[in-house]
C-alpha cells in the first residue's frame, strides 16, 4: 500500500471526467436540439450541412424570386385583359358602323367611341407598371436600335430569338400603294337583262363607285358600292390586300448580312424581313411616311440607306434557382396600336398629339376596321398564350424548388439534427456513469487513510 500516489484515485477521477464530458456534450445536444454544435462534433458532415444550408437558404430566395416573376406576368396579362375587352367593343362599334342603315352623322359618334378606346389601349400600354417597371411598352422585349432615326424615322418593332445579334445593313427599300385592286367585280349578264340593263353590261369599281357600261362602252348608270352589292346581277367580293407593299433586292439584303433568301412583306405600316431557320425582323415605317408625306403624288417612299443594331438582349431575366444560370428569360413585346394594325387614321388626340387610330367613318372602312380588329385580338390572344406558358413555367419552376427544399432540408436534419430519443438514453447513462464515477472516486480517496492502522 503506498500513500504518494493514489494511482486508484487518478484513474477513477479520469473515468469521471471522460463521463462528465459525455454528459456535457449531451446536455448541448439535448438543450440545442442540434447533433453538430462545433466543428470538431463532425468536421465533415459540418462542412456538407453549411454547403446544404446555403443552397437551402438560396431556394427561398429563387422561390420567392419565381413568385415575384408570377406577379409580373398575371399584372400584364390583367392589362392585356382590359385591352382585350377594349378590342370586343370596338369590333362591335366597327360591325355597327358598318351596317348601311347609319348614317354619317351616326358614324361619326361611333369613330368619336373608337377614338377614345384607340387612346386608351396606348394610355394602358405606356402607363402598366409593376415595381416602377412599366411592361407593356417594349422594355422587356429584345433589344435593337436603327442608325439614322432622326432623319428617316424608321423604327425596329421586334425580332426574333433566331436574329444573330450584330449590325443588319439595309439598302434599296421601297415602298408603294398596292396596284391589285380592292374589289373584283363579275357580272351576270341575264341577270342584268332582267333589271332592264341592255344586253352586254360591263361594270368597273373605281373610288368604291360602281360604273357600269353598255356593250357600246356608254355609261349606263353609278352606284354607290352598297347599291351595287344589292343589285341582282353583280357579285362583289372584296380583296384582303396589304394597302402598301415594299420592295427590297434580296440580294442587297444578303450583302447587308441577313440571311440568303430573306423576303420583305408589310402590313400597314410594318415591314416584316423573313429567313430561314426562324429568322425574322419587323420594321416600323410610321414615322418615316409621315416625315415624308406618304403617300405622295408619285405614292413612292424611297427609304435612305440605314442601318439595324441587334443587341440580343432585353428580356426581363428571373433568377430561378440557387446557382448562376439558372435563369427564365420572359419577353414581353410592345402593346401599340401600330403593333396591332389599328393604325389606318390619322387624328390629334385632346392634347394635340399626333396619333394613328382606326377609322370607320364610311361603311367601307368600317368593313376594313372588323378585319383589322380580328388580327388585333389575335395579337393580344397571341401574346397572352405566351405569358400564360411563361406562367405555367415558374408556376412549375416553384413546385420543383418547392420539392428541392423539402428533399433537401429533410438531408440537412438527418446530418444536423440530434435523435432526442436516442440522446435521452445516451443522457441517462452518463449521468449513471458520472455518479457512479463520483461515487467511486470517494471510495478511492479513502483508501490511503487505511495504512494508519498499520502505523498504530
């Protein structure tokens, strides 16, 4: 028995603070509710938890970003809506106009009406916003710039994603009235007998008055183009012609840097350039014939070489995903009356703004303005189907992110968060443990006083 080193002692007093330690580093774990509380706990998975927990951390951000994108496309869609609406009613004033019982006067109210809702579809384009970004006025769409706008007032409407985005050179481009008559009459001629017309009637359109002509070439008798479709023996039939037309050497264009075999169309007052391969690019000439008088006496609109810079940028980017790249791009095309093709009528609006409307003050431009509100409201349909597929993407993009957190946060807990059950039995036995190391260490200390009795 020796009494300077109590070697039971030191081992036992080890035991007890090896078992204190375990139930400190329990009470931490059952307090915070967290396996790992440092880095020495578990130096890996710490490291692939905080790699976890900022992705997590991420997601939210993207999901909220995602949902923020949805409110940006329901608010243009609400505005597009209202347009819309706008559209249905004047398409029912133009059916109206258009009836041969109005008269001039009555027709005359109906264009102030059309004025009005033509104003208000611009005022709701320029003026629809959504955090202080307006949406409708081209912003978002691509993005692309004509060299030369302040002399020949040529403007870029819209391309496609399939335009390369460098500098189109443009040269030669014309643009006329359209030869091909509006109207194709045909004449019947036992009909016209029968209406007492002498045999052998021919009948012309000019000026929407019909003329019609003995065999001999007299004037028999003009009508207006609303007597003459009811007179039996006349068929009428209007053709849907662009009033303008324009020509451009493909070969110029080609030499201009766009594709071979582009071909140029237009449409009121837009010129549209096509390719191959999706290639496409519309030009807008409002200001430009405006500038020039179009259409003059010669009805020729000779466009000064110019020049088209594609940047190939301009959408609104939504950053839907934790990692760069993961990105939604959504356009938005400019909302205008040009776009729409309801722009055949020049006027000046209440504060003596220059402005092109839709005209239905005489029966056969009321005839004009349906058509031209038909491809109007297939435009905006056409626009709102591609918001709504971009909706149904980050709607789905938030479902996915939504699944991503919960698969990835249900990992984070398996590597952070501590079994409380299992914890609670690892608790209760080092606290036996610790007790009964304490208990031991007693009894140990009391050993050394026990060689006084061989000292008596």
């Amino acid at each position: 028995m020796r009494i300077n080193y109590n070697v039971s002692a030191m081992l036992t007093n080890n035991n007890l603070a090896n078992n204190d330690n375990l139930l400190a580093k329990s009470l931490q774990r059952l307090s915070s509710g967290l396996k790992i509380n440092a880095a020495k706990d578990n130096p890996a998975g710490l490291a692939m938890a905080k790699r976890m927990n900022s992705q997590l951390e991420s997601l939210a951000v993207a999901t909220q970003s995602a949902g923020d994108g949805v409110s940006v496309i329901e608010t243009a869609d609400g505005a597009l809506a209202e347009i819309s609406d706008m559209l249905q009613r004047m398409n029912e004033l133009a059916i109206k106009a258009a009836n041969g019982i109005e008269s001039e006067n009555d027709r005359q109210i109906i264009q102030d009406e059309v004025k009005q809702l033509t104003q208000e579809i611009e005022r709701v384009a320029e003026t629809t916003e959504f955090n202080g970004q307006k949406l409708l006025n081209g912003e978002f769409s691509l993005k692309g710039y004509v060299s030369g706008t302040p002399t020949n007032g040529v403007k870029l409407s819209s391309y496609s994603k399939d335009v390369t985005a460098k500098i189109y050179a443009i040269s030669g481009m014309v643009v006329k009235e359209n030869p091909t008559p509006r109207y194709t009459i045909t004449v019947d001629q036992d009909e016209l007998e029968k209406n007492g017309f002498p045999p052998g009637c021919t009948a012309s359109i000019n000026n929407n008055l019909v003329t019609i002509k003995d065999a001999a070439g007299a004037e028999v008798r003009t009508m207006s183009l609303v007597e003459a479709e009811k007179l039996s023996g006349l068929t009428i039939k209007e053709n849907l012609v662009p009033r303008y037309m324009v020509t451009v050497d493909p070969a110029d264009l080609e030499k201009g840097g766009f594709p071979k075999g582009c071909t140029a169309s237009m449409k009121d007052n837009l010129v549209t350039i096509k390719g191959t391969n999706g290639f496409e690019m519309t030009l807008d000439l409002t200001d430009a014939m405006k500038k020039q008088g179009f259409p003059d006496p010669n009805d020729t609109l000779t466009l000064p070489d110019f020049n088209v810079d594609i940047k190939g940028f301009g959408s609104m980017v939504l950053q839907v995903g934790a990692n760069e790249g993961q990105v939604l791009e959504v356009e938005i095309p400019k909302i205008s009356l040009s776009e729409m093709g309801l722009n055949n009528y020049f006027v000046k609006d209440e504060n003596g703004k220059e402005i092109w409307t839709l005209n239905v003050t005489t029966q056969d431009s009321a005839r004009e303005g349906i058509d031209r509100i038909s491809g109007a409201v297939g435009f905006i349909s056409g626009i709102r189907g591609q918001l709504g597929a971009y909706q149904n993407r980050l709607e789905s993009t938030i479902n996915s992110l939504n699944v991503t957190t919960e698969n990835m946060t249900a990992a984070y807990s398996r590597i952070m968060d501590v079994d409380m059950a299992e914890e609670m039995t690892n608790y209760t036995t080092y606290q036996v443990m610790t007790q009964a190391a304490t208990s031991m260490l007693a009894q140990a200390n009391e050993r050394p006083s026990q060689v006084l009795q061989l000292l008596q």
